[in-house]
C-alpha cells in the first residue's frame, strides 16, 4: 500500500468543505424559493377575475358569488395586491349582508369633468409636454393685463439702413418680365446680412 501523498486532503477538511458547500448550496436555493411564483400569482389573478366576472352576470346566485370569493380568500391570495385583497373582504361583506345586487360597468362616455379647482392638480395633455398650468393669474376688474414682454427690437435706424440699402440694390437688378415678385438674389443676400447686424 502507498503512503497517502501530501496533495490528498486530509479526512478532517474534507468533512469541513463538504458541509460548507452544503450551506452555500442551502442559501442560494432558499434564495430562489422565497417569493410567490409567477403560476401562483397567475393562478391567484384568473381566480379573481373568475370571480369578478360571476358578480356582473345576473344569472349567478349571490351565494355561489360568495362561495367564490371566499375560496379566493383563503386559497389564492399569495402574491396579490393590498386592493384585490381589500375588495374581496368588501364583496364577502356585502354578499353575507344580503346585497343581492349585481355589479355594473359603466361603458358609457365620459362625462364631461368639471374644471380643477385651484388645489388640485391637472394632468397632462401629452407626454413631451409640460403640464398646463395650475394657477392662472386673473386680473383685477377694471385693469388691462399688461402684454407680455417682447423681444428687444433693434434700433429703426439699423433697420432704416438696411431698408434704403435694399431698395437701393433693387433698382440696380436687371427687370425681368417673366418673374414677378421675385426678389434679386444678391440684395437679399445683403439685407439679410445687414438685419444680421442689427439683431447682433
């Protein structure tokens, strides 16, 4: 029998290693089995809307309503939403008070809202675009609202200048008879350079 060799791993490590990897392995699969799983979930979703359907069908007697959100009670709530829960709880109570009306959809068009009041906020028209807003500033009665401000226009003198230029360069373009209205290509190249200026 050979000597056991110097890279073999002692029998006490071994036992040591192997139980390590066990509780590395025990962690990582109880980390994946926390959690309500997507066929629970599922399973919890089409029960619900199983149930819903039975409350806005007339011919279903209010106690197989009730049997029916009673056993999604207690069986299919993992997972689900704080509202399904609440409202579930809300039908149970309904139906053993002996509500025997059905739910309704209302399909019809939408009224029309009344406008917001000051406090309340105003959705949005469109996703690119900034919210209206929400307070608007009323004048008080027997004052004009002042204009709202304009852009700082150049000095008439500048614009003067570029004006005389123009017509000047225009009398100086030959006069064709089958193009009306059409401005001389280098004169309006100039004007626009000079109104250029003023604006700078």
């Amino acid at each position: 029998m050979s000597p056991p060799l110097p890279t073999d791993p002692k029998p006490g490590n071994l036992s040591v290693v192997v139980r390590v990897w066990t509780i590395v392995a025990a962690i990582g699969l109880s980390a994946f089995a926390c959690g309500p799983s997507v066929s629970s979930i599922y399973e919890g979703n089409i029960r619900f809307e199983h149930c819903y359907r039975l409350d806005l069908d007339p011919s279903i007697a209010p106690s197989h309503r009730e049997a029916c959100w009673r056993e999604w009670a207690s069986r299919y709530t993992y997972g689900q939403t704080r509202d399904r829960l609440d409202y579930s709880r809300r039908r149970i109570a309904q139906l053993v008070a002996g509500d025997t009306s059905r739910l309704s959809l209302d399909l019809d068009a939408p009224a029309a809202h009344p406008a917001p009041s000051a406090t309340e906020a105003v959705a949005p028209i469109s996703p690119r675009k900034p919210p209206p807003p929400t307070i608007t500033t009323i004048a008080p009665p027997g004052s004009e609202a002042a204009p709202p401000p304009r852009p700082p226009q150049p000095e008439n003198r500048c614009v003067k200048q570029c004006a005389e230029v123009l017509n000047t360069c225009k009398r100086k373009c030959p006069v064709r008879p089958d193009a009306q209205d059409v401005p001389c290509e280098p004169c309006a190249g100039d004007y626009r350079t000079c109104m250029r200026r003023c604006f700078e």
